[in-house]
C-alpha cells in the first residue's frame, strides 16, 4: 500500500491556528455615575421611563410585602403543614421510609454531578459584586417592608453582613494578579449549608398538630423539630459524600461503565422507590415462590435461548420469520384466559426478538443483548408482582402518598414514559410505511385536539370501567397511562421537528456504509434530532410537571390541592388559602428552574462538536 | 486494495485491462425525476481495478447514474449489476452492494455528532461486526493513511473541508469496499485543499481500487483515469481513453465542452 497523504501540510495547518491572537482593546468601564447618566439618564424620554418603571416596580414591591408580612397573615398553615404537603398522610412512624428515598435520590444526584462534571466556575469578584447586589436590595425590601422596628434592624443587619461579605471578596479579587475563580458546585454547597444551620439556630418555631382526640395545632419557640433539622443535615453530608465518592469512582472506573450504570440506576430509582420503599408491598412468598418465580425462570431460559440463537448471524431470514411468530404469538395469548404477567412477558420478548438481528455478531454481543433481556425481564416481573401486591401503608383515601411525592411521581413517571413513546410516535410519523404513519398521524392528531381534562377525566372513571374481569388498575397508575399518552404525542411532533432537521445527506452517508433503517436511525439520526428538540422537550417536560396540578380536578390529593382545599379546610386554618398557595409557587419555580438550568448546561455540552 | 506492487505506477490508463472480470454492468439504465428524464438508457461495464472519470455540463445526469450504482437512487428501467449482485427492490441484495461500495460526497456528509474515529469505526462495528478494539485499529491506520491520524480524537466540524473529506474517504474505506464511488468531492473545497483530496484519490488508485469518479478535475482525469466517459442530457456521449478523450473527440458536443473549459 503506496503511503499517501502529507502530514507536513496539516502540521502546518494546525500551527497557523495556535498563534496567539492580540486581545481586542477592553471596553472602557463607566464610574457608576456616569454609567447611570448613560443607560438611565439619557434623553428626557429615557428619563421618564426609569423613573415611571423604578416607581412601579417599587410600588409592586410594596405592595407584595406588606400583603406578605402582614399581622393578619397566617403563615402557621403552610409551616404546620408541611408535612402534608410532602407527603399527605404518609404514616409518621414510617417516615424512615421517605427519608431513605430522599438519600437514594441525593446519593444518585451527587454522584452523576461528580461523573458528568457538573458546575463551572465564576470569577471571585463577580460573586463579590453579585452579593453587594444582594445587599442592596435586601437594604431596599426592608425599608419597603412594613416591619416592626425589631425587625427592621434584623433585617438591616442581615443585608450588612452580605454587603461586607461581597466588599471582601472584591477586595481579595482585586489584590491578586491572576483572576481568582470558584467553583459553582462550593458556592450551592455553601447556600446549603447555611439554609441547614439557619434551621439549627434560628427560632422558626417547632409546628405541629398535638395527636390527642381533638387535633390542636401547638407552636413552640426556638428552633424546628428535631425530626426535620437532624435528618437534612444528614441529607446536606450524604450529597457532599455522594459527590466525593463520584469523584473517586470517575478517576478509577471506565467513564462509559460508570455513565451507563447511573442512567440505569436513575431509571430503576423511581418504581424501586414508589412500589418497594414507600408502598412496602406486603409480598405472599408462598405466591411469590410458588407462581412469581417459575414464570421469570421460564421465560429467562427459554427467551435467553431463543435470542442466542436469533443473534447468531448465521441465523438469517428464519430468524426473521421466528421473531414475527413470538409477536403473533404474543397478541394471541390475548385470546384466552391467562395472568397479565405471562402476556406482557411474551410480548417483551417478541420486542426483543424483532431487535436481534440488529445486535446479532460475535459472542460477547450475543451475551450482552441476552444480557440486557434478563435485566428488563427481571425488573418487569418484579414491578408486575410489586404492583399486585397490597400496600402495608394504609391511609385514609385511596392512594398511599400525595402532596409533593405524588407530583414528583406522577410528573417523573410520565416523563421517562413519553420519551420513548414520542420517539416511536415521531419515527412511525415520518416513516415510509404508509400504516404506521397514518395510525401514528391519526394518533398525534386526535391526542392533540382533546383537552388535558377530558383525557384525565376519562383515564381516571372510564378506563377502570372497561379493563377485563380480575384486572385491577389504581386510579393514578389510570391517569399517568393517560397523562403518558397526551404528553407523548406533543413530544412526538417536538421530535419530528428535529428529524426534520437531520439534512438528507446525513440519511445518505449512513446507507452508503451499509447501515440497515434501525442502525441508521439509532446511531446517526435520533442523537442528531434529539439534540435539536431539547429545547421544546425541556419547555414540554416544564409544562407536564406544572400541569401535574389538574390531577386535582380527579381527586388526586397534589401539592397544589393540599394547598387550595385541604390545608384552608382545616378548622384552625380557616382561609388561609392564599398564604398556602403563595408558599408553594417558590416550591414549583425552584424545581423548574433547575430544570430550566439542567438543560441549558446540556445543550452546551452536546453544542461541542458543531463549533 | 493490497495488490499495489501488481499495479503500473505510470497512472492509469497505459493498464491493460482487458482480461479483468466485469465489476460494475449497466444495461440501458433509465431515470425520471417526475417528466424529466435524467438518464437514458445508460449502458457501461466497469472492469476491476479501472478508474472512470465521468464528465459532463451540471444536469447532465452523472451523479445520478453513480448514485443509482448504490442505489441511492432508484433506476426505473434497466439492469445494474454490482460484483454479481444485481440492484432490485430485495433490501438484502442493496445492503450486500451498499457494504462494498464506498462512497465519497461532495458536501462530506460526516456524523458531527461522532468524533472522527468514531465516524470511520462505526460501520465496520454494527454493518461487520468487528470487536470494538479491532475496529478502532484499523481507523486509526486509515487516518494514517490519509494523513490525519492526529485529529482522531475531535469533531467533524473542527476540522478543515480538505480534512473533512479526507475523514470521509477512510470512512469509506474502512469497510474495506472493492469499488469507490466520488461525488464531486473537491467542489466543496477551497482550491487550496483540492490537492490534498486529489493525492490521496490518486493514491487509491495506483493501489488498484475500482473507482469512478465524477469530477471537473481536468487534471486529475488525464492522469489517472483508465477511461472518461462524456455525459450530455443522461446518455453518455462519448467514452474513451483521456488521451483520445482529450487529443481527438469525435464528437462535436465534446469539442465543444472540452472548448469551454481548457
């Protein structure tokens, strides 16, 4: 093979591009005066203006403040009954149980910042000028706030230890030459640590209801209870943890092993953490062993050897022909009487079987995708056992938890659901077999002209109505299958979007390798269009986490329904339905915020290589 | 491909090929975009080994006739055969033909999701399900082989046209194909970069690949090519070799091509 190509010339190439570039001259910085005259001053009409918003901006202030900080306010519902809004009436002597899935979530979150490098850096002296802002403003509101004289000098000194804190770090900036940075990740660390101390120090009050035959709510002085200021210190030390551990394991293990192992364990976390931890099934072992078990060893035997054989390549078109007779076979157990669990079983084979060919090749392959068989098989019979099996947690109305875990379930479940379904939404739309892309079109078109509401209400009372003798389905497990289906439809036209963008020549470079459609599809097409929908999917998954809040038009007891009906119904908590909803509009904008943020961060990272 | 000792070095067309088996057979290939008809009973055998150059004026229908050889394009009316293989609607006769044929565009067409070692060892993992670590062996030799072994590690869109299109010739290559197809590929390049592309083109060629090649490289066709074939209108209207092609066409619409642009 005569050698070709010259090095020589690209060395070159790649010599010219890192010759340092001048700097462009730096924009000169207006002394705080001018700057004002500049931006805010500078023609009368542009005077007006800052001075007619400054004014209203001022008033809605006011008005927010004194409508928040007035006497009348009853700011003891919400802080009462927090513990409702979490979780309902989740039975206080288990609470040990939400705990713990609140430490899994933690010991997962810790660990994927530390292995995807979550954070950046910002410069020293910009958080020192961010804190003066701070200050400042804080200065401002007190003065605005309609606060006893007590208060107000709290709250000035408050503002003047972070208008001190921010001078400082300007200082400690500016003396030194090279610009001293700090990591985001050390700051949020900080923010929380203080939140945390804040409720060991400072007299929030101890609420609670007093459990004796008439419910009477008891507020102490000093601090919270120890039941909520012990377990989130924990929680602070087992994130800071969790993230040292990521941190090692990132160093030590394979980045690929490790990324694919958390995304794994994030998409097991949230049935393992409904139907294991917080409903705590209450499993009949002689069921369990004497009907749950055979059926999975059945299938993993068999299924396993059936996919050995059809990864073989040397299998062909039979095998083509033997995968289209599980998935017959797998509509017709339908026909007649059986367990839920052996069709659902046949048909997660005949998925897997119609895939084989594509993963067919050299034995270690062959293993990995029986592998992969295994794991879904075995965390389908166990969530199909866990969900027929009763709850121990026994609560008054229906469903064993509300309040925040209930949004979150509802939310996350619909969420991870939809993913998949918009995607083969979105293929089966824009696909060349006129079948699916009419049932996929039809599908699409009449989710998307129904309103919300109606699909709720119609999941939540019709559907049970309809489901076969023997087959029980809760009301939420009927709505978030409902809520899957509309949410997945508008995330199927978010994603045809973005196939849309993937150009033809892309499609054309991928089949003159010899990639077949689903290779294709996978490996060049989807990350090309998934990348351009993150924004509206990001939009839309903000929208179905908000919109978990009609849940309560079906009786489902949501963050939001505790907040409107549950806790102003209270005979001590008479009308204190604007104080409750106000405390929880800071709970959703932080949520969706993060995720808000969550995605921009991902857009950048995936942005790297079309520089 | 490793045959090269077997080959000439003087270029291409001073071979004889006479005796080398049929690679590529075209028998009155026909294609109509809507009314138009861009091909026109195209008839053309391709030995093994022999490089075409096919020029013509744009719409003259020569992209579409090699893009019909892997099927890129579907022929209405007409035979392709592909080493043996003919192109019918049987997707496992195309994937067969899509997997030896290479084939090299004039817009690059990279994956710019995947870094550039990625982008030449996909195929071969899942279209031949090479080992991971095999695959990556034999990429990282092809970069060598077109000189940029040291942007493995980057994305597409980092790189230069020139380094582009040399990524996506190892792409090509690294299903190890017995015929090249090129698209045009210098058009998109800045002149500065054309040479490299054009180097490594001609170095697969004395290393005996069958390739054919559409082009405005006047250059680059009297050096390497075995045969040019002249395209008007969807019908090739003159073949020979570039020594004929360029001394004494026959025909008058060669003249007056060759005309406009020497």
């Amino acid at each position: 093979m005569a050698g070709f190509g010259s090095g020589s010339e690209i060395a070159s190439v790649a010599a010219t591009a890192t010759v340092p570039i001048t700097a462009p001259p730096e924009t000169p910085k207006l002394p705080p005066g001018e700057w004002v005259k500049a931006n805010l001053f500078s023609s009368p009409f542009n005077s007006v203006l800052t001075v007619i918003s400054t004014a209203s901006l001022g008033f809605i202030a006011w008005f927010f403040l004194s409508f928040i900080f007035h006497p009348i306010r009853q700011w003891n519902a919400p802080a009462t009954n927090l513990r409702l809004m979490m979780t309902r009436a989740y039975p206080e002597e288990q609470y040990l149980r939400v705990w713990a899935c609140v430490a899994i979530i933690l010991v997962l979150t810790g660990m994927s910042m530390a292995v995807w490098r979550a954070g950046s850096t910002m410069p020293v002296a910009g958080l020192g000028r961010k804190l003066l802002t701070t200050g400042a403003l804080l200065v401002l509101l007190t003065l605005l706030a309609p606060f006893s004289t007590g208060a107000t000098v709290q709250w000035l000194a408050a503002a003047l230890v972070v208008v001190a804190i921010g001078e400082s770090l300007r200082r400690i900036a500016d003396r030194g030459e090279a610009e001293r940075t700090v990591s985001t990740l050390t700051l949020q660390v900080v923010a929380l640590a203080g939140v945390v101390t804040s409720l060991w120090v400072i007299p929030f009050g101890h609420h609670s209801y007093i459990p004796t035959r008439i419910p009477q709510v008891m507020e102490e002085p000093g601090t919270v209870a120890l039941s909520t200021k012990l377990p989130w210190t924990i929680m602070l030390a087992i994130v800071v943890a969790a993230y040292f551990g990521g941190a090692l394991l990132r160093d030590r293990l394979a980045k690929n092993t490790l990324r694919v192992t958390l995304v794994l364990l994030w998409l097991l976390a949230p049935p393992v953490l409904v139907y294991l931890i917080l409903r705590d099934p209450d499993f009949d072992m002689g069921h369990v062993i004497g009907t749950d078990i055979p059926i999975f060893l059945a299938y993993a035997v068999l299924g396993s050897a059936l996919l050995l054989w059809l990864t073989r390549p040397s299998t062909g078109e039979i095998g083509r022909i033997v995968a289209a007779m599980v998935l017959v076979a797998g509509f017709a157990t339908f026909l007649s009487p059986m367990r839920m669990v052996l069709r659902l079983d046949m048909l997660l084979l005949a998925a897997f079987a119609l895939a084989a060919p594509t993963f067919a090749g050299g034995s270690r392959s062959r293993n990995r995708y029986t592998g992969a068989w295994l794991l879904a098989l075995g965390v389908m019979s166990w969530l199909i056992t866990s969900v027929n099996t009763a709850s121990t947690v026994k609560v008054p109305g229906g469903f064993f938890i509300g309040g925040i875990a209930i949004t979150f379930m509802v939310a996350i479940f619909t969420i991870v659901l939809s993913v998949p379904l918009g995607i083969a939404l979105a293929l089966a739309r824009t696909s060349t077999m006129p079948i699916f892309r009419l049932l996929a079109t039809w599908f699409i078109e009449f989710v998307r002209g129904i309103p919300l509401i109606t699909i709720l209400i119609f999941f939540s009372i019709m559907v049970p109505l309809f489901l076969p003798r023997g087959m029980h389905l809760s009301e939420v497990a009927a709505v978030v299958i409902g809520y899957t289906l509309f949410s997945a439809a508008y995330m199927a036209e978010n994603i045809r979007g973005g196939l849309q963008s993937v150009t033809r020549g892309q499609h054309e470079a991928a089949e003159a390798v010899g990639m077949t459609t689903a290779q294709k599809t996978v490996f060049i097409v989807l990350p090309q269009a998934l990348r351009v929908a993150i924004p509206p999917l990001v939009g839309h998954c903000i929208g179905v986490f908000k919109e978990t809040s009609l849940l309560a038009i079906i009786g489902v007891f949501d963050l939001l329904y505790i907040a409107r009906i549950v806790i102003p119904g209270q005979t001590e908590f008479m009308g204190s339905a604007r104080e409750s909803i106000l405390f929880i509009v800071p709970i959703y904008w932080i949520f969706c915020y993060t995720i808000s943020k969550a995605s921009q961060r991902i857009e950048q990272r995936t942005g790297l290589g079309e520089r | 491909m490793t045959d090269a000792t077997t080959t000439e070095p003087t270029g291409g067309h001073s071979r004889d090929l006479s005796g080398a088996r049929d690679m590529i057979v075209c028998e009155n290939v026909s294609k109509w975009y809507g009314d138009f008809q861009a091909l026109d009973e195209v008839s053309a055998t391709i030995k093994e080994q022999e490089v075409v150059v096919v020029l013509g004026p744009s719409g003259s229908g020569k992209s579409t006739w090699i893009r019909c050889i892997n099927r890129l394009e579907i022929h209405q009316e007409g035979r392709i055969v592909v080493d043996d293989v003919e192109l019918t609607n049987d997707l496992r006769n195309i994937e067969q033909v899509r997997s030896e044929v290479g084939m090299v565009f004039q817009q690059f067409n990279l994956f710019p999701h995947l870094k550039v070692i990625d982008n030449v060892s996909l195929a071969p993992i899942w279209v031949r399900k090479k080992p991971r670590s095999e695959a990556e062996e034999q990429a990282m030799a092809l970069l060598e082989r077109v000189g940029i072994p040291e942007q493995a590690q980057k994305y597409p869109g980092q790189l230069s046209g020139g380094q582009q299109q040399r990524v996506a010739i190892a792409r090509a290559l690294a299903m190890e194909p017995k015929i090249m197809l090129f698209d045009e590929v210098t058009s998109a390049l800045d002149p500065e970069m054309v040479k490299e592309v054009l180097d490594i083109m001609k170095a697969l060629a004395l290393s005996g690949m069958t390739m054919m090649v559409v082009t405005h490289e006047m250059g680059f066709a009297k050096e390497v090519a075995d045969r040019i074939m002249f395209m008007e209108e969807g019908q090739i209207v003159e073949e020979g070799t570039p020594t004929h092609f360029f001394e004494n066409p026959t025909e008058d619409r060669t003249k007056l091509f060759l005309s406009q642009i020497l």
